[in-house]
C-alpha cells in the first residue's frame, strides 16, 4: 500500500473521501474535489465528501470528465485509491451525456448515444409511459408536457439527460442593477457572485438556464439571484420559504435593481399580486382546502408567461412543487441553496428538475476575503434551580423538556452574555413565547412571534437594522430568510428538541459580514442534566459537523476573570463551513 | 493380500503389450471388470492387437469383448494401480486407503509391528510405512535366517511360518538381495521408475529375479506400484514422501530478513478487553445447549474487534470469529465473565468484579496479568502437586497426571470427546493427529494442542525446549518463520536428539504409545513450534511478525513480550502508542479518525468509543453510552483524555473534554438490596418501632422504618408485641417459594 502523508485525501470503499484540513494541499485538493462529491460534514479537522452518481453527473455537467476526476482522487490520496471507485467514477460519468434531449420545431427529440440504451430505455417501464413515439434506432419523440417527468423517470433508472432543448424567453422586463442602493451605498456583484451569473446564463446557450448555485449563508445568493435576473431580463418569478423572506426579497429587488415598485408584487397569504416579478412562498403554492382538493394556487406559474422562475431554500423545496417544476421545464430555473444534501433524500429530483449544480464556491475563499463573518457556537450550562429539580423529576417525559427550556435561572445568565456583549445587536431566541415575553418584559426590549403583525414585524426589524434596537427578542419565526446583517450576538434560549435545522437558520442570521473583527457569537443556554442538554448535544453535533468552532462552558465561567479581559471572549472563531 | 498376489513375471511380460496401446484403450482397458463383455468400438484400432496379445476375447460377431482369462491377474494390477493416487497424493489416508484395499486384515495386523488390529491412518503401520525407518529396518536384514524370521513375523499366520521357508518370499538368499538391492536403488532415486524400465535399470537382475523382488517390497509395503494418469503407464517406486525426505536440503540456520510490512499487537489481550466492554455494555446471550455465543452477538463482538492486517488472517485462528472466541474462552478460563441468567430462556455472558478490575489497569498491566499467569514458572506452581519426578506437565489438564497410565486415560478422554464432538467424521483423530483434540484454549503456558501426543510421564522437558528454540531468536531481527521451523525440526530438534539417546521418547498417537519415527518426530516438533507460535506468541504480543516479498512469506522476530512469556526478561513495555501519535484525530463532532493504520491505539480507543469502521477513516465515535460502559469497566475521565491526548497530535477539542467529562460526573454506583419497610401509623410510634429495633433500624421517614436484615424480623415482631405495637399479619408479604424446574426427562 503506497502512503503519502503529505496528501489530504483518504478514499474509501464506500465512496466517502476524507478530507485532512491540515494538510498542506488540503485547499486545492478541497477546490477539486467539491466539484464532483458533496460535503457531508466538515468538523474541525477532517471533513467528509461522498462521492455519488448525482455528484459525478454534476461534475461531467460542470465539465469535468471521469479521467479528471480519477487523476484528482489519485494525485491526491494519501493511500491507493480503492480500484472499484474508480470503476464507478467511471462508470457514472459515462452515463451522463449519453442521453440528449434536443428540440425540433414543436417537439422535443430524445437522441441515445447506442443502440443498446435506446433500447433499455425504451424497454423501462418508467421511463416508456413519457415516450410519445419511436422515430428511429435512437431517436424518440417526447411531447414537451412531458420533458421534466422523462428526466425525472431517466435520473432514477441511472441514465440523466442532458437538456438541450432550450427555453422559452417569457416575457421580456427591463431589469438591471443599480450602481448604488437605495441608501445611497456602492453597490456592485462580488467577483464570485458575476461569476455564478455567467456560469448559469452560458451566454444564453441551451447548455445553461438552469441549474442550482449553492452559496454558503450570508454570501449573497439573493444578490445572485438578482443578477440572473438582470441578465435574463425577463418576467420572474421566485419562491421563498416564508413571508418575511418575500418581503426581503423585495426590499432587495427594488434596493438594487431598477425594477419599480409596480413591476414587484408580492403572492403570499396576505396579498396576491402579481407582477412582472412576483415573489411567493411554498406554503401558499402547496396550499390546499384539503388532501382529496387541488392545489388552488398553482395557478400562479400559468398567471404570466415567467422566463425565469428562482426557487430559493431548493433543498426545501417541498414535494408538491417538484410536480409543478417538471410541468414547465421550458422556462429558465434557479436553484439557490447552502446545501445540496436534503433531509428526505429528494436531491435526484432538484437535480432532474432544477438542474445539476452550476457553481459553489468554496467558502475558505470567502472568508479569507472577508465576505462571510466567522462565528463562534457556545453551549452555556445552567443549573436548575433546586427548588426546581424536584418538579423536573416528577413531570411526565413528554413535559420535561419545556420546563428545563424555561429554566428561570437562565434569564440572570442570558444578563450576562448580553452584559458581555453590550455593544453588539444581540438576538434573542426562542421557542416558548411565553418564556420569551416574560424574557423581553425584564430585559425591556421588543419581543416579535407569529402573533405579531407583519408591520409590526417590519418595524421592528428596521429598528434593530438601524442600530435604534440593540436586543431583540423573537421566536421561530425569525429562522428563516430574514436578514438583519448587523446582528453580531444571538442567545438561544430554546430549540425545538433536536432540530437541527433550526439551528443552522438561527445561525445563519449572524453570518453577514461584520465590521471590525468580522465575528459572530452564536450562544445556547441549556439547563444542566436535564432532557435539553441531550437534544442540545444532537444541535452541538450538527454544527461541529458544519465546521464550527463549539466550545462547552459552565454558567460560572461566564464569570472567569480571563474570560472577562478578553472583552468579547472566548477563543477565536475557527471558521465557518459551507454548510447549511 | 488380495491383488498383489499375482505373477509379477506374467506382468512384466505384458507391459511391452501394454505399452503399444493407445491411451484410449489402456482406459478402457483398465475400466474392464474380469466377468463383463463391452461393446469393443472403444478399443479402436488396438482391437487386433489385444487379441492377439490375450488380453481380450473377442466374441459375439467381432461386436463384444471381455478379458481374456489368462489376463485377468495383469488388468486387475493396472485397476488396482488406477484406484489410489500415491504419485500426486501420497499422505497418511491415502496410505490408508491402500492398505485396506489390498491387505486382509489378518495381514495387516501381522505387518503392524505391535500386532495389534489395524485401524487408521494414524496407526504405526501407516507410519512407520512412511518412513525411512521401515526400509532401514528391512535393508539391515544380513543373512537369510534374520530375513526369515522377519518375514514370518509379518505374516499373519506366523506360528504356520516358523521353521518352514517354503511359503515365504525371502525364501533364497538371491530374493533377499535382489529384494535389498532394488530398494537401495530406489533409495538412491528421487522418482519412482515405469515399471517396464526396471528389467534395464536392475539389469544384473534376471526377470524372474526381478518379478520376485518386486513381489516381496509389495508384499512387505517396501515398494508401491501407482500408475502415472496422464498416459497409463504403471510406475513402481518408494512411498513417495521417502525419496523426498532422504534428498532434502540440509536446513540452515534461518538468516536475518527485512519485512515488508510489520504488525505487533497482544490482539488476544485486546479482544478480550474488546469483549468485556462489550459485555459490560450489553451482555451477549449465549445458548444453552453448548453456551456458545449467538451468531448475532458473535458477529456484534467481531465487528467491533480491532483490525488486523489482512494477510495476518490467513494464519489460522486470527480470523476474526476464532478470535472472539478465543477471547470468550480466555475470558472464562480467567474468571472474567460467566455465564448468568435462566437456563434455556435467557444466559447471557457477564463481567465478574474482577473483570472490572482488570480493564482499569493500563493496556500493559493487562497484558502482564495474563502473561504471569502463563508463564511456565507460574505452571510449575500449579502442578506443585505433583511428585517431582513423575510429569513434566506445565499446567492444568483438569485431570490428575502423574502416570503413564494417567496421561494414556487422559489422552483416551480426549479422543473420547473430540469422537463426540464430531460424530459425522469417525476419522476425526486419526487424520490429525498432532493437532488440538479440543478447541478450547489451555491456560497455561502450552497450549493444550501442544501438550497432547507427548510422553508425559518422561523427563522431556517441553516447556524448556520451547524457550530455548524460541529464546534463540535475536532481539529486532527477523527470520523467515519457515526457515526457523524447518532448521528446528531437522537440525535442533529435542525429540529427535531424545529419540537417538538412551531413553527412547514414546508418544501417544491414536489409541497407543509407541516410539516415533524420525518423521513423526520431525513432524510434531514442528507442529509444536507452529501451535505455540499460533496459539501464544502471536495472539499475545510475543512476536512481532512481518510480511516479505511478492509471495508473502511470513517473518518473526521475538518482542520484550515475547521474551518475558518465556520467562527471559523480568519486565517489558507495551501500549505505547507514541509512533501512532499524529495519525489520530479527535474532531469536534466526537469522531475519531484514523488517517493510517494504528491498530494498538485502535485496540486502546476501543474501551471507550463506539467502533464505526476498521482500518482508516473515521473508525469511532465517543458517544454517552460508550463513555457510560467505561465509567461500568472503572475507567476515569482523565484516563480516557489522556489517552486522547497522548495519542492524538492535535488537541481535544474542548467540547468533547467537557462532554467527557460532564459524562463520568454523571456515572455513579448503587447497591440493590431487599428490605423490609415497616410502616407506622403516626411518628409516635415509628420512634417506639425504632426504640425496639436499635441499630438494626434505620428510620426512612417520619413514619417509615427500614429493616435492612430480614432474619431480625420474627424477633423485632416478639419485641414489638412486648412493647404493644402489634405487627398485622395480613400486611406481610408472601414469602415466595421456589420454583420447582421441571425435570428434564432423560433417555
């Protein structure tokens, strides 16, 4: 067995790649291997690739060979790499491209590159119901309803089809980006982020127009979105996880585009306008009275004639829209994302719908440049009070874990934190809005949850953008999508048991640039020996996984004299992965 | 004799016949039963020529064929030939197989130098026929009354024989030279000769002469017709295994090598820990018919042993199933698991206290403790029983030895249970008869493999014979492990040295002692140092073994380990685990990854991390339950984190430090005991209660008293009653009675 310790790579048999941070060819080696494997975890010292057919198809789409992908695995493994991963590089990589769709006057054309496969698929069950005709050894005839299902049925019997149908132009929208925002700021497209654009748009070529950008957070994929959109210039249409997110969507379309507030409406529970560019959720598009009724707003991808329809958040996509993406395969799609890997395993389908991965950037890059905060996690451990500890051991299991969550003795800890970080915008998380109301009733700051009015909400949140607010007190609702980029200091008070999600969001909140030491502090209080601190473990491993830094303190040594002349701190940020 | 007893100058005649065929119709030929006509289409060409040379007849139209009567002794020699492969298989059963075809059992009996019925392969008469002795014996025969009496002592009905030559072979002093003369030539050969080469090459031999010859070494299993398969021809030669032996190279003292690739591990040691926290954690249920391990927790216990190098599995008893249970067994030997729970419901294998003991001391201490248990000065207590001139027996058999008749009864008990072990293969002992009659380890310093087969009640001193061959080995330097053991079996072997000295060594093989032959010494000797390389000095740490070029030849090279288990050096080092250093790390998600092999720090990691994987890669994960099993084995946080850190370059993470150690806070240790819980009215009386009770007493609560000695409670009741507090019957519970097992019915 040849070993080369200076080589980051370990491949093993399972097609998983280990990756030795400190290697001194680990970056480059990172920089190959993201373009054909994804990310699984990426703890502090060696982080886990896997290598799948997806992750080869979206290399060979990126235009990387099977020979290329070899010569990186070999140039840079520690030991020989297992000859049978190898042999399946290969073997998925030939699959892509071998099946070609190609449009021809009204219809669409699908070309097999042999005879042999022409005939499997033509024999397969689930992919003969999407073939309208046979025109020749290697030709089929395809109705265009029909293209996004025949990729769909195609990618789950092995054989992906390059798409080079084309698209239509939808209707045509005056769009570009502003040289300063609506405040008067510089404005322009990062580097990485004009090169994501072109990357997607291929000049307008048939190779291009769809596909999925993923971004780590806080790198600016709704900027990149909007550069599509200038370079498309088309009638758009984008799908969002939540309404706040619409709202920032739009705030951002009309803050750096030319775009009028006329042009931009916003399709959502609680107006239904539609524009030139209309920005929805999935919750109002998967809508329905109940499970036997349709679904009453689909009628919103047929309301215009969108050139390009930017689905934000595609690894929550939810299962209904993927039905509805395979029915307009005509029209140019944007994924955007942190992550390809999906909780319910659906990533064949982005990669069939929406299209395979079209750039990522490596998130080392970024934050050498300074375009992501660096955040340290801190778990706080608080006792329960003993006047409590008996009332925890005598509540039924199910309860247990709310009553260690509203622990009374968190709120002179969470003092503080907030004492420490005094000068920073602090958010404070979470679940249980009463514990959060009687929370921002001492602490005499706003508190925001679902019950709050969307205004309210709004105003909320452009006084802590505007530095009038320091703390901030809110609930789940503030998990998705909403950008409050000065916030530097969030204190979570409670999680929803394990969700490891939710604190990935939550985190994601802090992780625009930061003035200054460009650092974010991400604080969990947890009520010691009690149900939390066992879910709180299952967070503390998700985002150790994710690449940050974790460090574990004691209430007490809040108050360590080493601690309190660092100012803020505890060790310096590691760094930030490009997780989710 | 049932085929050879034919005339062998009738089938020297008909060779040159037989030689002219084609190969189609020697098959065919030598298919012929004497009694059955065939269809003659198979003969071919050669049809003409078989008839004319009386080989067949032909009848029927020219249409059919059968042996021609005068032919009937040649074909049944060539079928006899055809029947036992000795060219290309010349072991002990197809020895065997022979000597049943051809020889009634009266003959061999007769041939068997004891006299005893013959019954297997592992009986003298197929040893001694394979060895060099036999022809020696024969070849020191000087004059024809020595040969004589040889002969008729070899015949069945000898008494008939005695004084009476003329139903001998050796009946001229021409045969007997002709005889010993054929042999020495044979002797002088490496191959066997086709049988129509010998008029010429024994040409100072006349045919008659030579048939004759050649009639007595057949008769006697000096010599072995065989036919050679690819083109039919029949060969005569030695028993195949002689000639090899007699041109052998000269074994050399093994020289110096460098391996390729080095492995050293007291993997035994570490699966017995890799067990026992398994144990700790989920005991393994075993069956309650033979308290073998389930498959499902067999394979559990496997997949989380640490790994060793593939090549080291192919060596038998390092797979990994073997492995567990060895480990199981050394466990049990050592009373640090037994097995607990309801016979044929629920048994299951659980740590003792000193299991617990023991896996809190360091990987060192561990391995010490089995070590000083094996040694040979430690056996030689436990046979301090034993009268000083009686066995040298390192160990304990489980039965008493201190007689040859003892060891005989021992040995017999062996084979009585190896039989029963295995009742399908009747030949079980006779086709192995140097190897284990049982697969359970023995715990001493030989294996129990070992000891069998050897003269107990003689002064030969095994153990010593061991250290010394072994002992012989230099420090770091590594020999081919065939080499060393084939310089040991010819050139320095004990038991030859014994069987060439005045007291000859007698073994028991099979059901009898008898002195061995230079084979069987050479033979056992080298099983002996094999087993005890297999069965201590690998699984222990004694040697450090290698791989060596393409082919793969095995290495060895004698640790400290291995120099303290024979008992020459007082201490030695182990578990460190520094040359590992660097290759692990601890990431902060409470993975381990290894980015090289490190199978002793995997071994080490083992006691508190989950196994994940084997060889690289992320291999473990510390996980609360893991650590949970630890903190049950006595292990501490700093010994887990000082582990970590010595063997990881790069520092803990201080997420996992803390979490380790918030964890072992969290482990305590309680005590279930019965009591009795007297329940009072009101504290009024609860102190009066207490008042009588004294100090066998402990309040609970204000009206709650603890009685911890239940035998107290019928005098407490009588003080109680004195005192006026009376005890409601109704109240006390029910005595269980003990469940009566069913008896199982016996057949």
């Amino acid at each position: 067995m040849n070993h080369n310790s200076e080589n980051p790579l370990i491949v093993q048999g399972d097609h998983t790649v280990l990756v030795e941070v400190d290697s001194p060819r680990y970056e480059e080696a990172r920089d190959h291997l993201a373009r054909f494997a994804e990310l699984v975890k990426s703890p502090e010292h060696v982080h886990t690739y896997r290598i799948t057919p997806l992750s080869v198809w979206n290399g060979s789409a990126a235009g990387m060979p099977a020979q290329q992908i070899q010569s990186v695995l070999n140039e840079y493994a520690k030991y020989d790499v297992p000859g049978h991963v190898l042999t399946e590089i290969h073997d998925f990589a030939s699959r892509y491209g071998r099946l070609k769709l190609h449009r021809g006057g009204d219809v669409l054309r699908l070309e097999a590159a042999d005879a042999p496969l022409a005939e499997e698929i033509w024999r397969s069950e689930e992919a003969r119901k999407y073939l309208e005709s046979r025109d020749g050894a290697l030709s089929f005839h395809i109705l265009p309803l029909n293209r996004g299902r025949l990729k769909q049925a195609l990618v789950k019997i092995g054989w992906p089809i390059e798409d080079l149908a084309g698209y239509v132009d939808g209707e045509a929208l005056d769009v570009a980006l502003r040289d300063a925002t609506g405040e008067g700021l510089p404005f322009s497209l990062r580097p990485y982020q004009w090169e994501a654009v072109n990357v997607f748009y291929a000049g307008g070529e048939a190779t291009g127009g769809s596909g999925v950008i993923t971004l780590p957070c806080g790198a600016g994929k709704t900027v990149v979105g909007l550069g599509v959109m200038a370079r498309t210039s088309t009638s758009t249409l984008i799908l969002v996880t939540n309404t706040s997110a619409v709202r920032q969507w739009i705030r951002e379309i009309l803050d750096k585009t030319n775009l009028r507030p006329d042009q931009v409406g916003e399709y959502t529970g609680q107006s239904k306008d539609i524009r030139p560019v209309t920005v929805s959720t999935y919750q109002i598009l998967t809508y329905r009275r109940s499970r036997q009724e349709e679904f009453v707003h689909f009628g919103l991808f047929d309301s215009r004639d969108w050139g390009l329809i930017i689905y934000d958040e595609v690894h929550l996509l939810p299962a209904p829209v993927f039905q509805l993406t395979a029915d307009i395969q005509a029209r140019r799609r944007l994924g955007l994302t942190a992550t390809l890997v999906r909780e319910d395993g659906r990533e064949d389908d982005v990669f069939a719908l929406i299209g395979p991965k079209k750039y990522d950037v490596p998130w080392k890059v970024m934050e050498n440049q300074g375009w992501i905060a660096t955040a340290v996690c801190t778990e706080v451990r608080v006792r329960l009070p003993d006047e409590l500890r008996m009332g925890y051991a005598v509540t039924d299991q199910r309860r247990k874990f709310r009553f260690a969550s509203e622990n009374p003795a968190k709120l002179a800890v969470l003092r503080r934190v907030l004492d420490r970080h005094r000068d920073e915008q602090t958010l404070i998380i979470g679940t249980y809005v009463d514990h959060l109301r009687a929370i921002a009733d001492e602490l005499h700051a706003p508190v925001l949850t679902g019950q709050t009015s969307n205004v309210q909400r709004e105003r909320h949140y452009d006084d802590f953008r505007a530095g009038r607010l320091r703390t901030l007190v809110v609930s789940k609702v503030a998990n998705f999508a909403i950008d409050l980029p000065d916030a530097a200091v969030a204190i979570q008070v409670s999680g929803t048991f394990g969700s490891r999600q939710e604190e990935a969001q939550r985190l994601g909140r802090l992780l625009r640039p930061k003035p200054g030491t460009n650092q974010a502090h991400f604080y969990t209080l947890v009520t010691r020996e009690t149900l939390e601190q066992d879910f709180a473990l299952k967070r503390q491993l998700f985002l150790t996984e994710q690449g940050y830094a974790y460090e574990i303190l004691d209430e007490n040594d809040l108050n360590h004299p080493r601690l309190a002349e660092c100012g803020t701190g505890f060790k310096p940020a590691v760094r930030l992965a490009s997780g989710t | 004799m049932k085929l050879f007893d034919l005339d062998w100058l009738d089938f020297y005649q008909r060779l040159a016949v037989w030689d002219r065929l084609t190969l189609n119709t020697r098959q065919v030929l030598a298919q012929l039963k004497s009694n059955k006509a065939v269809n003659v289409r198979g003969f071919g060409d050669d049809l003409q020529r078989l008839a004319d040379a009386r080989f067949v007849t032909v009848y029927g139209d020219g249409q059919r064929a059968k042996l021609h009567k005068e032919c009937l002794d040649f074909a049944r020699a060539i079928r006899a030939m055809c029947r036992h492969d000795i060219l290309d298989q010349p072991d002990a059963a197809v020895l065997h197989g022979y000597i049943l075809d051809h020889f009634t059992r009266a003959e061999q009996s007769a041939l068997s130098t004891d006299g005893r019925s013959y019954h297997g392969s592992a009986h003298d008469l197929t040893r001694d026929a394979m060895s060099v002795g036999w022809l020696n014996d024969f070849l020191s025969l000087d004059n024809l009354a020595q040969a004589q009496e040889w002969e008729s002592l070899r015949e069945p009905d000898r008494y008939y024989y005695r004084g009476d030559s003329k139903g001998l072979i050796l009946n001229s002093s021409e045969a007997l030279t002709a005889t010993q003369s054929i042999i020495r030539q044979f002797m002088s050969s490496t191959e066997p000769v086709l049988f129509k080469d010998t008029p010429v090459r024994f040409k100072h031999l006349s045919l008659p002469h030579l048939a004759a010859a050649t009639y007595a070494g057949i008769r006697y299993l000096l010599l072995f017709p065989s036919m050679r398969r690819d083109d039919m021809t029949p060969m005569i030669g030695l028993w195949p295994t002689i000639p090899q032996r007699l041109h052998r190279p000269k074994a050399k003292q093994p020289k110096s090598v460098t391996p390729d690739q080095t492995f050293h591990c007291a993997y035994l040691m570490e699966d017995m820990t890799t067990v026992l926290v398994g144990a700790s954690g989920e005991p393994p249920r075993v069956r309650s018919t033979d308290q073998a391990l389930f498959a499902k927790a067999r394979e559990q216990l496997e997949s989380n042993l640490m790994s060793v190098p593939e090549w080291l599995t192919q060596i038998e008893g390092c797979a990994p199933g073997d492995r567990v249970q060895a480990a199981v067994e050394f466990l049990r030997g050592f009373g640090f698991i037994e097995t607990r729970g309801t016979h044929g419901k629920d048994l299951r294998l659980e740590p003792t206290t000193e299991a617990r003991d023991w896996l809190g001391m360091s990987s060192r201490d561990r391995l010490k403790s089995i070590l000083d248990r094996l040694k040979p000065d430690q056996s030689q207590d436990q046979r301090a029983g034993l009268p000083a001139n009686h066995s040298n027996l390192p160990g304990d058999f489980g039965c008493d030895i201190g007689s040859v008749e003892d060891a005989a009864r021992f040995a017999r008990d062996m084979l009585v249970l190896a039989e029963l072990d295995d009742e399908d293969d009747d030949d079980y002992d006779y086709d192995t008869p140097f190897t284990s009659y049982g697969c359970d380890p023995h715990f001493a310093f030989l294996p129990r493999a070992v000891n069998c087969g050897i003269d107990l009640a003689r002064d030969l001193d095994i153990p010593a014979a061991l250290i010394d061959t072994y002992g012989s080995l230099a420090r770091r330097r590594f020999v081919q492990f065939s080499h060393f053991v084939e310089y040991h079996m010819q050139q320095a072997n004990p038991l030859l040295i014994r069987r060439q000295g005045a007291k000859p060594l007698k073994l028991n093989i099979g059901w009898s002692w008898r002195k061995p032959t230079d084979e069987e010494a050479e033979d056992l000797w080298g099983q002996l140092l094999v087993d005890f390389f297999r069965r201590r000095l690998l699984p222990l740490g004694g040697v450090q073994v290698g791989l060596r070029g393409r082919a793969g030849a095995l290495c060895i090279s004698l640790t400290d380990v291995g120099r303290y288990l024979l008992d020459l050096a007082r201490d030695f080092e182990y578990g460190n685990c520094n040359d590992q250093q660097g290759r692990i790390v601890v990431q902060p998600n409470f993975d381990i990854v290894f980015l090289s092999p490190a199978p002793l720090a995997e071994a080490t990691i083992a006691r508190f991390a989950d196994r994940k994987a084997n060889g690289t890669g992320t291999l473990f994960k510390i996980t609360k339950t893991s650590i949970f099993t630890a903190a049950s084995c006595n292990m501490t946080a700093s010994q887990v984190l000082d582990t970590l850190r010595d063997l990881c370059a790069k520092a803990v993470p201080s997420n996992v430090t803390r979490e380790v150690r918030d964890w072992f806070d969290q482990c305590g240790r309680v005590a279930i005991k019965t009591a009795l819980l007297i329940q009072c009215p009101n504290a009024q009386i609860a102190t009066r209660v207490l008042a009588a009770g004294g100090k066998k007493l402990t309040p609970i609560s204000d009206t709650v008293v603890e009685l911890a000695d239940r035998k107290f409670k019928a005098p407490l009741v009588k003080k109680l009653k004195e005192t006026g507090v009376f005890v409601d019957q109704s109240s006390q519970p029910a005595i269980p009675k003990p469940k009566r097992r069913r008896r199982r019915r016996q057949w």
